[in-house]
C-alpha cells in the first residue's frame, strides 16, 4: 500500500525511527556540550567540580576569587523552562561573595535553582531542590535604616544554610539565614523556611511549620 507518494508504510516507520535517534542523539550532544561548558566555566572560577557535573541549559555564575565552591559527584543541573517548566524561564544561578563556603553534595539535583552564598551554605547528598527556589544565607540590607540608607551593608546579618542529605525542597521555596533543613526533610511548594526543620519531617507554608512526620512512606 502506498502511504505518502512512493514511500510505503514500513519504509516511513524506519525513517520515523531514525528521525527519533538522530533527535535523541542531538539531546545528548547538546546536553554533554551544556555539561563540558559548565565544568570549564566553574573550574575557570575556581571551584572545585566532582565526576559526572550533569547540566542542562546555560547557567549563571558569579563566584569571588577567593570564594570555596564545592561540587560533588554526579550532581545534575537544569538551568531554563525547556530543561524543567518548574520555575518558568528561571536559571539556574550560583553566586558566592568574597570568602564564602558553598558545597552541594554527591547525586545531588538543582532546577532552576538561585543560590547567593555570603558566607555558609551546604547541601547534602541525594537531596532534590525545586524549581524557582532561592537560597540566601544573607539578608542583603541592614535593618538599621541609617545604614541602609548610605549603603554601607559591609555588617549585614548572615548565617550559614545546611540542607541535610535525601532533602527534597519544593518548587519556588524561600530558605533563609541560618536555617538547618535536617535528613530526608521534605519542604513544600512556596514555603518561607525560617526556622530549623528536624530530620524526616514534612514543613510547608509562609512562614513554613511543620505538617507531618515522615514514617516509611512508600511514595
Ligand atoms: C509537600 C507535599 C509533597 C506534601 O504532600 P501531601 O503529603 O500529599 O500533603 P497533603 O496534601 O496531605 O497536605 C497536608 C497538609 O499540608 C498542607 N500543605 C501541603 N502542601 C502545602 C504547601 N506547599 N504550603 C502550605 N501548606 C501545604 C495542606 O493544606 C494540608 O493541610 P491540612 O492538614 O490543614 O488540610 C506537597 O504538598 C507539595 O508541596 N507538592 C509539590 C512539590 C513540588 O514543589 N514539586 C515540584 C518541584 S520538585
């Protein structure tokens, strides 16, 4: 049976398949140059990049020279909306100031993640973070208006972030100075995180409090 001109089925479905292949063989070499692109560009700003880097999409860096960047192995980031929807046209965006201590553990994954490090943040291994999350250790302004005013933010109040290991923060959260998010907490979409959240223990909302108690859940 003729399907399309001289080609018949059987001849379209292989053209259909090699179609397919050539495509994901494009994604792959697309995502490996994104990959190698990131690695060069981290490593030309001094940070430390572990086996694996996995990125997708371009993302932004702003790292002092003598800021600590620590990467581990196998983390994946997807950086803009065709790469992860969640977050809508976001970046992925890693920002450490002038002495800062910034490290993101082994099998680790960040979405369309923003991350300003003035002075401490670590994320620990297997730990999920959502689209459009933002992450600051800092509050960027004094709250003595007289400071602020001038500009003069050099005494600013920042305090380290640890994100414990097999975390998962939602999409578009806010995390907050000097919050501990303890193992295998899980924090919803849209949560302000301002207090320490324990260990296995879901918090959700603005400000986030605790919903419930993580005991073998299956799903
Ligand atoms: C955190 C989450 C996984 C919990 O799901 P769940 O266990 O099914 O929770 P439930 O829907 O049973 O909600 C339990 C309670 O928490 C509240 N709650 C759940 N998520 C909330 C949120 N993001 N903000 C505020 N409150 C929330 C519910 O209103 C409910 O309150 P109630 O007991 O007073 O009725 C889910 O709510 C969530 O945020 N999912 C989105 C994850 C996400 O962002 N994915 C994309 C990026 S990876």
């Amino acid at each position: 049976m003729v399907a399309f001109g001289i080609f018949g089925i059987d001849q379209l479905k292989v053209f259909d398949h090699f179609i397919i292949h050539l495509y994901v063989l494009y994604g792959k070499a697309v995502r490996g140059l994104h990959s190698l692109i990131a690695r060069f560009r981290l490593i030309c700003y001094g940070a430390k990049v572990g086996k694996h880097l996995s990125v997708r999409g371009w993302i932004n860096l702003h790292i002092s020279p003598s800021a600590s960047v620590v990467i581990g192995n196998n983390v994946l980031i997807k950086s803009g909306f065709p790469d992860n929807p969640v977050g809508g046209s976001l970046r992925t965006g890693i920002w450490a100031e002038r002495g800062a201590r910034l490290t993101i553990g082994n099998d680790t994954g960040l979405a369309n993640v923003t991350i300003v490090c003035s002075k401490s943040i670590s994320v620990g291994e297997n730990t999920f973070i959502g689209g459009g999350t933002v992450i600051y250790d800092t509050d960027f302004h004094s709250l003595d208006s007289a400071v602020r005013v001038r500009g003069n933010d050099d005494h600013v109040r920042a305090s380290p972030i640890n994100i414990g290991n097999e975390c998962w923060i939602g999409g578009h959260c806010i995390i907050l100075k000097g919050v501990t998010v303890g193992n295998q907490a899980i924090v919803g979409a849209g949560s302000v995180v301002t207090k320490d959240i324990p260990p296995g223990q879901i918090w959700a909302g603005n400000p986030a409090k605790f919903i419930k108690e993580l005991k073998g859940e299956s799903e």
